[in-house]
C-alpha cells in the first residue's frame, strides 16, 4: 500500500507518538505499507518545526533525517491546478500522483473536502483505520 502524508499529519506522528497519526504511522509500517513525500513537503515541514516549534537547525536535521528513514522521496510532476482554495496544497497532491499513492493521509480540510483525486483517496488517518477495520486490512 503506497501512502502520501501530508505536513500536518507528518508534524503530528513525528512530535506526538502517542497521537493517533503517530499510532498509526507505526501500525502502518510494520505491516508493509509505504510512505512517500517530497522535497517540497519537507520544505514545509522544516518551516512549521522552526515558525510554530521554534526547533533549532540542529533539531530540524535530525526530525528531517528521522522522517527519511521511513519516508521515500519523489520528484512530483506537475499536476493541474486542483485545490481552488490553497494552491499551495497542490503539491501535496502532486506528490500522491507522482508516487502512484491509494491514499493521501491529512487534517487539511482543503484536501479532504476533494475526498479523491484520481484513484488517490483523501481522508485523514483515523478515517483511513475506521475504513480499514470496516473492510478489513486486506481489503483497503
């Protein structure tokens, strides 16, 4: 299963383990499934560490390096403008096309009000585990 995280839900699984993104991230990995981001997600996330965390340089390598341990990047090919709303999200969703990704894991209501793009689903984590138990892991 080839996932995309999204900044906030990258923020929350990295910073807060216990958190349900954090939970889940783990459950997720150890069953096989694969993480994809971008330099640009990335790019995101560093700033948020930095503006909202007031992380140190030194703390943001290392958060960084730690999230490509289970992370893959990939080069994003350009997608049509899709989230009318937030341009900037678009990026997000480039990187799910670029990375053939099922599923687009995020807190971001600009995202998850397009529910899908293509054959990539959007919902945010705990939709992604309710979904799963539904249908069963196999199936999702």
């Amino acid at each position: 299963m080839r996932i995309v995280l999204d900044t906030n839900v990258l923020l929350s699984a990295t910073l807060w383990e216990k958190s349900s993104a954090g939970k889940i991230v783990i459950i997720l990995l150890e069953e096989g499934c694969e993480y994809f981001g971008s330099e640009g997600i990335l790019n995101e996330y560093s700033k948020v560490l930095k503006r909202d965390f007031e992380f140190s340089e030194e703390e943001i390598t290392e958060n960084i390096n730690d999230v490509k341990t289970f992370v893959t990047l990939v080069e994003p090919e350009s997608v049509e403008r899709v989230v009318k709303d937030d341009p900037d999200d678009d990026k997000i969703i480039a990187c799910a096309v670029t990375a053939n990704a099922g599923y687009l894991l995020t807190y971001d209501k600009h995202l998850l009000r397009l529910k899908h793009y293509r054959m990539i689903q959007i919902m945010t984590p705990e939709e992604f585990i309710t979904q799963r138990n539904e249908k069963g892991a196999e199936n999702v």
